[in-house]
C-alpha cells in the first residue's frame, strides 16, 4: 500500500522542487478567558511562558515571512492575515508576511526561493517536497537548540515519535504537525446516490468491489464520472490501494522516504526495486486501471485534466473524491465541500517515515530572526486562539461559535460553504497543533479521542525511520523524476495502451539511470540496518 501512495504523494509536486534545485510552553489553556470574549495577550491559549523557556526578549519588532501552501488565493486573506497580525503583535512583537501559494506553483516558487537566498522564516516543509535533499542544500536551519530554548510547548505536547521524521543525521530540521501519526487512505461518495441505489459502504473491501458500482452510475448517472482522475495533480487510486493482488501479497511494498516514486522496498526480500519492473501488485494495479478507462468508469480527461476530484464532485462532475481514512475525516470533508459524504474503510494506519514527517514546518536559513520564528512556531502547538484563527479565520466573518457548545462552530446565517466565507485554503493539517482546532458542527464531540485512538493503533512499517539521501545520485534522481512526471498521467489514469507506455517508461529509467539510484537505495538502507543492529 505504501508504493501506491508514495506515487501519489510523491510526484504531486516534487518534480518541479528537484529540476530547479539540481541546477543550482505547557498545554494549551482555553481562549475564552478575556472578559470580552476575546483572548488577550496573557490569557489566550498558552501561558506567556509558551513563547519560549525564561524570559525572552522581543522587544524588537519583526515581520516574518511564512510560506505555505492550499487553495489559494482567497479572498478574505487579507482580513484573515490582519488579525493574525494584531494578535501576534501582542504575543511577541511580530507580525507575518503571509504567503499562500497555489498548489500548482508551490514547488517551484519554494524552490526559486530557497535557492535565490529570498527571506523564508517559516515554510511548509514535508518529507515529500524533497525535504531531506534541502536539507543537504542547506535550505533549513537545524533546530535542536532553538527548540530546546524556545519551543517548550512543543515537547510537551507532541507525540516524541512525531520528532524523528524532522531529523536528519541526527538533528532536527523541522516540527512536525500534531495530527494522525500513521496513514490510511479512501475514496468517498455522495451520501444521496449511495442512499438512492443501496450501496452498502461496508461491502467495499478491494477496488475490484467497486465495479458493480462504477457500471451503474455509468448507466443511470450520465453525467458523472464513475471514477475522477488528475494526471497532473495528487488525485489518483492509489489513494486506496486494497486491490486483490495487493491484498494477496499482504502490501508487501513500502514508500522509500526521499526517493523517487519508481523505487520502493520490497519487505519479503528487503531489497530496493523498480516498481513498474518488478512489482507484480504495481503492474496488476496499472492494467486494472487501463481496463476502467477503456470501460468508460474514469473520466476522459484524466491524463490532462487540472481539475481536481474535489473540484469536480463540487461542479457536479462525479460523485466521489479522494481523502484520509483518520477519524472523522468525512465529516470533516462533508463540511468543506457542502456535501454530505460517506467513505470507505481503508487499512489500519501505518506509521512511517513518511507519515510523520508528511506535514512538517521549518525556519529557513535566510530566515530574519530564527529565535522569534521559533516562538511563532511554538503557538501554533499551544494557542488554540492562534490556530483556530489561522485554520477557519475571523470570527463571526468565517464561522460563529454554536450556541451552547463552547468548542463547536458552524458557518455563519446565510453562507452555504466554507468556500463562500473567503477563507477555506485548506490547511487545517499543515499548522501546528491540529487537535486545538474547534469541531465543527456535526463532527464527533470526542473526535479528538478518536484520533488518540487511531495513533495508538498505528503500527510501524518496516524502513521506519530510514530515509533516502539524493545527493550521491541528484543528477539521476532530477532526469528520473521528469521521467516519472512525463509518463504518470498516462500510467496512473490507464488512457493510453498500458502494455505500449509501461514498456516505453521502464526503457526510459533503464537508460537514464534508475539501476544507479536503486543501488544507492539499497546501500544507504543496508548501512542503516547495520546501524540499527
């Protein structure tokens, strides 16, 4: 199940980041203390010791430039960012430049910038977005003892299991988000048309299960789509890697952390392979895809198409999208899409490099004031009015609070979607500390439970822990991942002969140096194991 999703996450956006950087304090309390209704500076979510260890000088102002990533533009970010600003401004004398990339420019505006030697204080920096090859360029600062100094809140809130996706070589180069630790993924459908033909969710147990399913929406749903496809973005069925051979082989192929998507460690051998040449779950998987193509199940445009699954199910265009299996998570999309949702259920979570290290947050070198960057950071893991504001924006503009129950809230009279509202970006699992955030109205008063939960039942794969280096093999891995970028929508959407492409793309990595990169793969993880003996 890891290969499926290390395709997926892995491509969405890393090939733009490596063909430009080749060339080149205690818990928080509750919010609601001030007698106005609204935090002030010492009694908003963390104590004022939450800014740091001691007592730490701010008496210089700073503006702090944060990078991330979601559904940008929107169009109340600027009174979003303005009361962010007037609260940092009293925590610690700081405001932030937000900037809010489009998911189709992050990579490589990050990658421009980091190489440019531009301002970056705090940045979305997950495994995936080539996070250990910056590190080795230098991009991040280590943080061992800035968080030691200034980020108290963070130790004692954070799972310390999470702080081992953020090392490399031993330091510490980013802080995880504090969410889910493990992974399982789904595809979810319409709550309307699983009630109006009697779909039974809990029927579903491989991919193959859903073709009864896909034959009758084709028939009698005209104009949806079966099945969305995004070849050039993250929405693939790889989301949901339960098909029969897969299930056969007991998900024996795990995601390399830091290495293209085309190698992957094969648990019964531990040996690194070529996904496409010796994966025979790999294989099965891609031909299963090119038969629901030519079956009329996915969308036609599937290879081309910038239209995300989430877009289209919000257009009318198909019933279904692509999403986690953590608690609550249809719930949580049924709210962001106007939509009532239901899912399927995916595998128990697995923990790994990759998931704990799959939204994560770093101070940049050029960074103005790293101390003070260090302080915002530790907030966003202890003030609940900070995260809160930065996840579902202005009160009473963005959400209001529900009558008798303090923590839940629900989109203002009047406003039928977060979207409407002006701030929805989505970027409620990039930011800090994810179980300060309110439920909104409709999820599960012990969701945060749940996710406990979840995190205990997360078992650990087998390369935890193990993370790939590019830098012996950077010009082979930057030819590759182009390699990979050009042929996945062909691949992953089945719009093409699969056996014709498929022959064509193992060619190309055989030419190009594929041999070389898994070799080094398998170097790097043999010396690791030894190290762990």
């Amino acid at each position: 199940m890891k290969a499926a999703r290390g395709w997926v996450l892995a491509l969405a956006l890393l090939m733009a980041i490596v063909s430009v950087i080749s060339g080149c304090g205690s818990k928080a309390s509750n919010s609601e203390g001030s007698p106005s209704g609204k935090p002030s500076a010492t009694s908003a979510g963390a104590s004022s010791s939450d800014a740091g260890s001691g007592n730490p000088d701010v008496s210089t102002y700073r503006k702090l430039k944060v990078y991330t990533v979601g559904s940008f533009p929107q169009n109340d970010t600027k009174a979003v960012v303005a009361e962010i600003n007037k609260y940092l401004k009293e925590k610690i004398n700081a405001e932030i430049d937000f900037q809010g990339l489009p998911w189709s420019s992050w990579g490589e505006k990050m990658a421009l910038a980091y190489q440019s030697g531009e301002q970056v204080d705090l940045t979305f920096a997950p495994n995936w977005a080539d996070f250990a090859n910056n590190v080795a360029k230098g991009a991040f600062l280590p943080l061992d003892g800035l968080l030691a100094k200034y980020g108290k809140g963070i130790t004692d809130t954070l799972d310390p299991r999470f702080l081992d996706g953020g090392r490399v070589n031993g330091k510490i180069y980013a802080i995880p988000t504090n969410k889910e630790i493990g992974e399982s993924h789904t595809i979810m459908f319409r709550k309307d048309i699983i009630d109006k033909y009697g779909f039974d969710v809990n029927s579903i147990h491989t991919l193959e299960d859903l073709e009864p399913w896909l034959q009758t929406i084709k028939e009698k749903e005209p104009g949806l789509a079966p099945i969305w496809l995004s070849g050039s973005g993250a929405d693939t069925l790889g989301y949901f890697d339960k098909t029969r051979k897969s299930m056969e082989e007991n998900f024996r192929y795990e995601l390399v952390a830091g290495a293209p998507a085309a190698i992957v460690l094969d648990t019964k051998t531990d040996k690194m392979i070529v996904n496409t040449m010796e994966s025979d779950a790999a294989i099965y998987r891609l031909k299963l895809y090119g038969d629901w193509f030519k079956k009329g199940y996915i969308n036609q445009d599937a290879a081309t198409t910038k239209t995300s699954a989430e877009d289209a199910l919000k257009a009318g265009k198909t019933w279904m999208k692509f999403g986690s299996d953590k608690p609550d998570s249809d719930k949580e999309d049924s709210s962001a899409t106007g939509i009532e949702l239901v899912k399927l259920k995916g595998n128990d979570p697995e923990m790994s490099t990759a998931s704990i290290s799959n939204s994560m947050m770093a101070i940049g070198r050029t960074s103005v004031d790293p101390e003070r960057t260090m302080m915002l950071l530790n907030l966003l893991h202890t003030d609940k009015h900070l995260v809160n504001l930065i996840d579902f924006g202005v009160e009473g503009r963005q959400y209001v609070k529900v009558e008798g129950k303090d923590n839940f809230i629900r989109l203002p009279d009047g406003i039928a979607t977060r979207a409407d509202t002006g701030w929805a970006p989505g970027i409620e699992w990039m930011f800090g500390n994810q179980t300060l955030t309110y439920l909104w109205e409709g999820e599960s008063p012990d969701k945060w439970e749940k996710f406990k939960e979840y995190n205990n039942r997360a078992h650990k794969v087998k390369s935890f822990g193990f993370s790939f280096n590019t830098e012996p093999v950077k010009t082979e891995v930057s030819v590759i991942s182009n390699i990979v970028k050009e042929y996945r929508p062909l691949l992953e959407t089945g719009s093409l002969d699969v056996d014709k492409v498929l022959a064509e793309y193992n060619a190309k990595l055989k030419a190009n140096g594929i041999e070389k990169i898994r070799a080094e793969a398998q170097k790097q993880y043999d010396e690791w194991k030894a190290k762990k003996a």
